[in-house]
C-alpha cells in the first residue's frame, strides 16, 4: 500500500513541478527520514557513542540546509527575474496571463512571446 501510494505522490508532485526542483527534495526528505527512523524507530542510538550520534544529527541539519537552500534559489529565481532585462519587462517567470511555465520548454517559448511583444512596441 505504502509503495503505491509513493507512485501515486510522485506522479502528482512531477506533474506540477520541475523535476530538478522536485527530485532534490524527496531524497533529502527520504535520508533525513531514513536518519530520523533508524535512530528512533530502530533504537540504532543504542549502539552509537555520543560522537556518532552528533555526526548523524549534523548530518540531517546539513540535508535540511541544503534542502532550505536549494528552495531558496528558487524564490531569488523568481525575483531575481523580474524586472527589465534587456529593454524587456519579463515580469519574473510567470507568463503573460500569469501562467506559470512547466518546463524550461514553456519557459523558453513565453520568454520569445515576450521579446516578440515587446518587438512590435
């Protein structure tokens, strides 16, 4: 049931998002899960010293940091990205309309639509 479920999610999180954004994402949950779960789950604590325990929690807070980091650069992307590029208002990634690009397809095809715009003012 639970792999099911898994496709299920995965289907449905690729669908709506890149997969360059989405992927790093779920491996860094599913080690820091995998962490969490085989210290507290499978009492692995037990048969650790102080100083491995440290490495590990280190190591789970650096996964979230980078996961952190990794959402960020998606956020200044979108700043970052607005505004006048080239005598061009690219208006950020979002078309248009609004709409916001699937793929770096899309993304490539509403930035020609915008240059194509702004041609013929």
């Amino acid at each position: 049931l639970a792999s099911v479920a898994t496709l299920w999610w995965l289907k449905t999180v690729f669908r709506r998002y890149e997969v360059t954004m989405a992927l790093p994402v779920e491996y860094g949950a599913v080690n820091v899960a995998s962490a969490c779960s085989g210290l507290i789950f499978y009492e692995e604590y037990r048969y650790m010293e102080t100083w491995q325990i440290l490495v590990v929690v280190a190591g789970v807070i650096i996964i979230l940091i980078g996961i952190g980091v990794g959402r960020m650069g998606e956020t200044a992307g979108d700043a970052v990205g607005g505004g006048d590029v080239g005598g061009v208002n690219n208006g950020g990634t979002a078309g248009p309309g609004g709409e916001r690009p699937s793929s770096t397809k899309e993304m490539v095809a509403l930035w020609d639509k915008k240059v194509a715009k702004a041609e013929e003012e």
